[in-house]
C-alpha cells in the first residue's frame, strides 16, 4: 500500500492565490486538494462535509477572517498552515498551533518547509503506532534544520541523554528523542541495539570480531567501532547462529 493522501481543503478568497497554490502543491503528490472556500461560512461547511486532513488559510476571508473559522471548529481540528500577505498575524496564528505561517507570495522552498513540518508533526504524533518499514524515508530535524534521510543512510545511533546523535552516510545529526524512542520505530529486522547507548544498522557492517569476555565487536563501514554488550552479543550470536 501507497502512502495515505492528506486531504487539503484551500480557504481562500482571491482566485488567483488559489491558482497559484494549487500550481505549487502539484509536485508534492502526497497532497489530495478536495475543495476550496472563499468565506468562513463556506469553509466550515466544506470542513464538516470534506473533513481535511490539512487547511491552507487566509487570514483575511470575504465576509469575515481565518481566526472565525478556526475558532469554530470543533477539536481535534486539521493541521492549519496560513497563506496571508501580513505579517501581523503570526503570533495569534501559532495560538491556534499552526504548523506554519507563509507570506505572499508563497515561495516553493518555503512551502517545502512547511510540508517537511507537517511530516515531523504526523510522526511525532503516531511514533508508536507507526513502526517504520526498511526502506522508508524519514525526516531529521537537527535544531532548526529538518533533512529527508533513508534509512538506509543511517549507520549508527548513538545516545546523548535525552537525545541522539544520527550518524549517516552524510554526516551526523543531534535529534531530540531518546535512544529508546526510536529503537521502537526502527525495523528489527536492519537495527540491532548493540549495547545500552549504541544502536547499529546491520547493513552498514563492514565485519564483526570476538573481543573481550566473549562479547562481540563491530566495524562499521565509516570506521566506526561499537562494542556490544555480553547480553547483545549472545543475541546476535543465536539469532544469526554463530
């Protein structure tokens, strides 16, 4: 199965912003647009008819503004990027949890960005229920920098505290969720928790060698060297009978 489409509903009232935002959501096919408003009461019938995952709004409506409709919504409300040529807005708009607030006119790195927090928002919201599959693509966001990073780049996870240090075929990132929160995201069946503070993609592995106390260690492709614990090792050896 495909990845699910975000519904999107377009609140806006001038024609041409809504032709021109649908021109720059066309390359994102992760977005289904199912209908467009121009007034807070059209929009919220659209709402409650269309039910979006995901609203573009204005913040100025014919007949009214954006801050009516979301203040009549019912919770749990859609994920709420604004469109708007103001800038006075942003504050009140992010009391509403706005995943972004974009200026007219809407640049496309700038819409990339918004999308990019969309995501992180969706997995931050379902990190437990959504385990990850092999070859999925996941987002990093490494203070006020989010990256796009197969799996398959991420050789080694290490623990620093309440946060990890990603380790990839680019580089490194410092992402803040614990060593235990994403060892349940991350398949088994390519991770393996080599010790309390290490996590080490199998596949990255360049060999592995008998070390101390009949424990186990590995070098990884970039170099590095990850000690498992006697507990690991003894796991590792039964499941891939050594």
């Amino acid at each position: 199965m495909g990845t699910p489409l975000i519904k999107t509903l377009i609140i806006e009232d001038e024609q041409l912003a809504r032709r021109e935002l649908r021109l720059l959501l066309q390359p994102h096919k992760s977005i289904e647009i199912i209908g467009e408003a121009i007034s807070p009461k059209r929009a919220l019938e659209a709402i409650e008819e269309l039910k979006p995952n995901l609203i573009f709004l204005d913040v100025n409506l014919r007949g009214g503004s954006g801050f009516e409709v979301l203040k009549s919504i019912e919770p749990p409300r859609p994920h709420i990027i604004f469109t708007t040529a103001h800038t006075d807005f942003a504050i009140q708009a992010f009391d509403f949890d706005a995943v972004d607030y974009l200026l007219k006119p809407i640049q496309p790195e700038r819409l990339c960005r918004a999308l990019e927090k969309l995501a992180l928002n969706e997995d931050s919201e379902n990190t437990i229920e959504k385990p990850l599959q092999p070859d999925a693509r996941v987002f990093l966001k490494d203070s006020e920098v989010c990256c796009l990073v197969a799996l398959a780049e991420i050789w080694l996870i290490e623990s620093e505290g309440n946060y990890s240090r990603v380790h990839t075929s680019q580089g490194s990132h410092l992402v803040h969720k614990s060593l235990s929160l994403l060892e349940i995201r991350l398949p088994q069946s390519v991770f393996f928790r080599a010790n309390r503070s290490q996590i080490i993609n199998l596949e990255a592995l360049r060999k592995i060698d008998s070390w101390f106390s009949n424990t186990l260690r590995a070098t990884l492709k970039n170099g590095f060297l990850v000690e498992f614990s006697r507990r690991a090792s003894q796991e590792f050896r039964e499941s891939r009978s050594l």
